[in-house]
C-alpha cells in the first residue's frame, strides 16, 4: 500500500473539508486507491505550524478548529510560528494549499508553495492567488523539481474541470472557453432573474454566506478573472495578467435589462470567455469577464442559483459542458482530494 505524508496550510472552511474526506474515506481511499493517507502537519494564520511525525488525528484537530482553540493543544505535536520555518524543518510528500486568497501579491500562499517545491515536495492548491499571479513560475519550478503542481480546486470547487480538460479531453485542440465561474453572482443573477430587486438578493445572499460582507471579490467579477487567468494558463498554455482580462461586474445590471433579455428570449449571465484571436496556436488570447444575455438554446443560460459551469470548444468535441458546485467546504477539499489522489498514482 502506498503511504503518503500530507501537510495542509490553511485550516479554514477548505483545509479542514480536506481534513474531514481523508477521515471519513480512509476505508474507500485504502480499498480502491491502494493508498494510506497520513496528516502529518496543519497551519493556520492564528496557530502557526504544527507537526508529528506519527501523524495527527483528525478528529482532534477538526474539534480543536471547531471549538476554536489551539491547534498546539494537539498532543505529541512540534510547532513552528512560521508556516515556511515549518516546512522546511519538516519532512512530508505532498502539501495542500489552502490559505486565503490575495490577487495582491498572492502571499502567503506563494511563499508556501515555493518552499514545498523547492523541497522537493508535490503540491495542491486551492488558493487562487498564486495561481493566477504566478502559475508560469510555480509551474516551471516544478518541472525542475520533477514533482507535480496541481490546481484543480481554485476554478470550480472539486467539480473536474482541469483533469477533464488535460485527461478526459487529450488530444482536443480547445479552440475557445467559456464559463459561469462564481456562484455568488449566479445566484444574484437568478433571483433578479425572477422579478426581485439585486440590493435584496444581494443581502439575502449574505445573510445564506453565498456572498462575503464585502462582495466586491464577486459582484465586480475580480474573483472570475482569477479563474480566467487560470484557465488561460492550463488550457492554451498563455500566461497572462489579471489587468489583460476585460473585466465588466454585475452591479450595473438592471432589473429592466433583465426583464429585456426575458422578452427577448434570453438570460443574462456573468460570463467569462477566453479565444484565441486567430486561428493559430501562438496567436495571443481575447479574454473577458462580462454579462452577456445568452439565448434560450444555450447550455450555460440554464444554470441557475449558485451552480457553476463552463462550456469548452474544441475541434474533435465542438462543444463540452460541465456544471457543478464552485464552492463548498467539502466540495473544494473534494477538488484536493482528487488532486492528491492523482499524484499518488506517480508516486
């Protein structure tokens, strides 16, 4: 059987959705995976790093992390103040990023990723900061490394949109992506969608935690240019910068606008696309974040409330559509789940 260290930074809602599948599938992942899966390290921005070299149990952290208290209380544990003095003091096969996201700067979680690599060390992420900011980098590090970098949770949760693209679709040549990216805006969208005012839904929508107390992220659609940015990366192979996508949010959508498109057949969605501007594999990307009122026979114009889904062109397939969850606390550690499970099989 295979037996794999695993460290997860980041022990918020995502970190401890990982935490929680590792437990509850330990029997499933042995059985059908061939894979024993031990946790042998966890950081959070409150406690620092904490180690043990015999593994750590689960349901004491995550009753720790639910009570609030000290993850240092976990017994028999070393700690480090410093997530990176940490890792590098410390010795595990795969890390799990999942802090937050900054599309500033995408600290802490680059520094994170750049130790484990340099270590020699696989790494999943859920973070989208260092994803979109620097996946030409991180990707290239890696390479030298030899040691895998996968991102599948920081664009639609755990629902398989980069193993698709790579895995089930290779030997597609993906002309042009388009995609329903954040569920926040697809649930604003929905609603206003059935008569009702966007600062209502706006507040019903916090008040369920499908939208942060401040909704910029969201609803002026920096969070999907993120996602573009990743997808631009992993599926045409173009690094480019957040600022290259042209960016348009939701909030100066009307109710009228909508009732509109109603009339006229179609549905107003927060889409981002990315297309190549010629017809050649080298010519550089068109990429937008928009509302665009979609007509009835297309398949993204029927995902509604918080859904996510992304509709990828391609020569051989002319078109594939995936919809799913694109967020959740077990939904994105299912998305690093599947990660780690991925890179085992190399191991």
């Amino acid at each position: 059987m295979k037996k794999v260290r695993l460290s997860i930074v980041g022990f918020g809602v995502v970190g401890q959705g990982l935490a929680e599948l590792l437990h509850k599938k330990r029997e499933l992942l042995q059985r059908d995976y061939d894979l024993d899966v031990s946790l042998v390290s966890v950081a959070n921005s409150r406690h620092g790093f904490i180690y043990r070299e015999a593994g750590l149990d689960i349901p004491t952290l995550l009753e720790l992390a639910a009570q609030r208290q000290p993850l240092t209380q976990h017994p028999g544990v070393d700690h480090w103040t410093s997530v990176v003095e940490g890792l590098q003091a410390t010795q595990a096969d795969v890390l799990a990023e999942a802090t937050w996201t900054n599309l500033q700067d995408a600290e802490p979680g680059l520094s994170h990723i750049r130790t484990a690599l340099k270590k020699g060390m696989h790494v999943t992420i859920a973070n989208k900061g260092p994803a979109a900011l620097a996946a030409g980098e991180l990707l290239a590090l890696a390479q030298q490394q030899g040691v895998q970098l996968r991102m599948e949770a920081t664009v639609m949760a755990g629902t398989p949109v980069l193993s698709t693209v790579s895995e089930g679709m290779a030997g597609v040549s993906v002309q042009a992506v388009r995609g329903i990216l954040n569920g926040t805006t697809n649930y604003i969208l929905s609603a206003m969608a059935e008569g009702r005012d966007y600062a209502e839904v706006l507040a019903e929508a916090q008040a369920q935690g499908y939208a942060e107390a401040d909704p910029t992220a969201d609803v002026e659609g920096y969070d999907v240019v993120a996602k573009t940015v990743i997808l631009a990366a992993l599926v045409f192979g173009q690094f480019i910068k957040p600022e290259q996508v042209q960016r348009q949010g939701i909030t100066g959508v009307t109710l009228e606008q909508i009732q509109q498109a109603a009339r006229a057949g179609k549905r107003i969605k927060l889409i981002a696309s990315i297309s190549r501007a010629a017809d050649d594999p080298q010519a550089p990307l068109l990429a937008r974040v928009e509302p665009v009122a979609l007509p009835l026979d297309d398949a993204l114009a029927h995902v509604n409330g918080a859904m996510n889904a992304i509709t990828f062109h391609g020569d051989s397939l002319s078109a594939v559509t995936i919809s799913g969850p694109g967020a959740g606390r077990l939904q994105t550690g299912q998305g690093l789940l599947a990660d780690l499970i991925a890179i085992a099989k190399t191991l």
